[in-house]
C-alpha cells in the first residue's frame, strides 16, 4: 500500500485533528503517503483533495474542529442533487475520482451516519476502516466516542456560569443540551455542574413532578433551580421538540426548543422567574482535553495499522480501555442509556436529582 486518504464527516469535534495527525504520523513513517478529502462526503464525491505530511499537521492536536472539514448532511449512497432536486447513489463514481489519485484504502471519521457510508464504500470495493466520534457517546463501537469528554467539559463550564445570575435573581434555568436521542452528554454535563433536574430522551418526563420538584427546592431556601434538558427529551404524552426538517439531510430532524417550552411552562404553572438557554455548538467548540487528544491518537494509530495490515472492514474502538476492532454494523444501532442500571444515573437518584418520574 502506497497510499491512503482520510475524511471526516458528520458533526465537528474535539479530538479529530489528533486522529488525523497520528494517521499520517503512522503512515508517513510506513512510507505511504496520506492524501486529506475535504468538507466530508462533499469532497469525497466532489473530488476535493489535499496531500497531508508531517509538517502539516506537526501541531493540529490541539485545535479544536477538523482541519479537513466536515459536513453533517451529505450521504454518497443518497446524495442530492440540486438541479434534479434527487437524490443520487455517488459511491462508485467517488471510489474511480479517489482511485486516480492512487488511493488504495480510506480511513473515515465519523458518527452512526458516516460508519454507515463508508460500510457501503467498502463493500464497493475501497477497502476502509472507521474511527467513531461522536460528542453524543452513543455508539457502540466506543466507548467514550471522540469529542464526549471536551463537550461536557464545554457544557459544564457554560451550566455554571448560569448558576451565577440565576442566584442572583432567584431563577430557574433550563439548560439544552445535545445529544439527538441519547442522554450521555446531559447526564454527565448536568451532574457534573450540579443540576437539580435532569430529562433526559431514554424516559419521558412528567411536567408536574418537575413543577414540583421546582417548587421543593425554591421554598426550601436554596434562590435558584437548574434543569439540564436534552434536546429530544419529552413530556409524558407529548411529542419531540423539532426546530427544523431539513429535507436534503439523510438524517432530516434538527432539535431544538424544548429549553424554551419548558421554561414557558414551568414560569406559568409555578410563578418563578424562567430563563432558557440553548448551549448549541458551543458544546462541539473550543480545544480537545487531553483525554481527547491522547484518545484521537490512539484510534488513528489504530485504524492506520489496520488498513496497513489488510484488515479493513472494521471499526476500532475504546473498550474498557483497550483498543479493540469490531466489522462495520450492517444496521445503525445506537448505545441508549439504560437508566435503570447506569451508575451515574443511580448516583444521581441517591443524591436527590430528580429526572421527571414519579
């Protein structure tokens, strides 16, 4: 094998510069050169390239985002088209532009949607190996997934600056989180910035045992409440928060918005004061921690070798602290939270949080 590409996709985060760095790093010294596809499956249909060496990427572990760009809406197998306003399979014409390039494998970088696509790439005969990321941590092939630890970092920085002007006017805060349909990065991020209230989308919540909850702790002395939401969380009997449909995504539903109805809800039923803040992509920015780096080097390395190695057809992964290699999943089966037997749940239960249920 002479030479290799690499791309990221789907949502940015921490840590993906540091997998791109160790890919070349381990090549390079290999003697096979890397070549970088931009701005996701764009570039991989559209032919947007980049050499990547040493002397580029000597540096990039610590910035935040991806050097290579990225897109969270484009798919290879289904991509649009915008004069046919269609949706078109792309993947063998992408594979013949990557191959006279010399290309004889891929790395990719992604979440559930990405890993899916490039299955389907690998099956179309380019052998490709996958590195999971995800500031969601809900994917099973890792676990934590690349980018889980920066954003709750990210998210418990911002949830304590609440905490500040909301004692300061005794309000109630309902703070929106990311996460799609998984709890993991609520769940971590509200305990860890000491949420009263955590609702998260693994189980429906009840308005009324919130408004109460809030009612307890305003009369019991403390001057503000903090409600960590997730963006897909929901009322018992209610329906899922949807900002926007974006109709040329393979993956169409945006969330959004459920901060501000609830807040609007709980400042009716119970008369205290309620602010919504929606903590968006802050949550994806910023520099990775350095369990961020050190984890992007490790799955790089790892992915790199493989290939090298002719094992693609895989994903590697963070088990129990072990790199391990698993074959792309034929379905997307995201890793939800059993609140029933999570440790941080029970924890949080034992201390008082309240998560919506009677």
């Amino acid at each position: 094998m002479k030479k290799i590409a690499i791309m990221t996709a789907g949502g940015d985060c921490a840590g993906l510069n540091s997998a791109i760095k160790s890919v070349v790093m381990t090549a390079n010294i290999q003697g096979i050169e890397v070549l970088g596809i931009m701005d996701g499956y764009i570039g991989f249909v559209e032919g947007k390239y980049t050499n990547l060496d040493e002397e580029i990427v000597r540096s990039i572990e610590t910035k935040g985002g991806t050097m290579l760009g990225s897109s969270n809406k484009e798919c290879p197998f289904h991509y649009y088209n915008k004069k046919t306003r269609t949706f078109e399979d792309r993947v063998d014409e992408a594979i013949e532009k990557i191959r006279e390039q010399g290309v004889e494998g891929m790395i990719i970088i992604g979440g559930d949607g990405t890993l899916d696509s490039a299955r389907v790439i690998h099956e179309h005969g380019m052998p490709a190996v996958g590195i999971p990321k995800t500031i969601d941590n809900d994917m099973s092939a890792s676990e934590p997934t690349i980018g889980f630890q920066t954003a709750i970092d990210a998210a418990v920085d911002a949830i304590r600056k609440l905490i500040t002007t909301a004692y300061s006017h005794r309000r109630v805060m309902v703070v929106e989180l990311m996460g799609r349909t998984s709890g993991y990065l609520t769940l971590y991020a509200g305990f860890a910035s000491g949420a009263d209230i955590i609702l998260l989308p693994e189980q429906d919540y009840s308005l009324k045992v919130v408004c109460d909850r809030v009612d307890e702790i305003m009369k019991s002395g403390k001057r503000y409440v903090i409600i960590a939401v997730s963006e897909a969380a929901k009322e018992k009997g209610g329906e899922e928060t949807i900002a926007m449909l974006v109709k040329d995504s393979f993956e169409q539903k945006r969330y959004g918005g459920v901060s501000q109805k609830l807040a609007a809800q709980i400042e009716q039923l119970t008369g205290y004061e309620t602010r919504a803040t929606i903590l968006g992509h802050i949550q994806r920015g910023g520099e990775p921690t350095t369990s961020d780096i050190i984890l992007g080097a490790r799955l790089g390395n790892a992915a790199c070798k493989l290939l090298i190695n002719g094992e693609a057809g895989n994903i590697v992964g963070n088990r129990g602290g072990k790199i391990m290699k698993m074959p792309f999943p034929k379905e997307r089966e995201p890793r939800l939270l059993n609140m029933d037997e999570d440790d941080l749940c029970k924890t949080a239960k034992d201390m008082g949080v309240c998560f919506g249920q009677e």
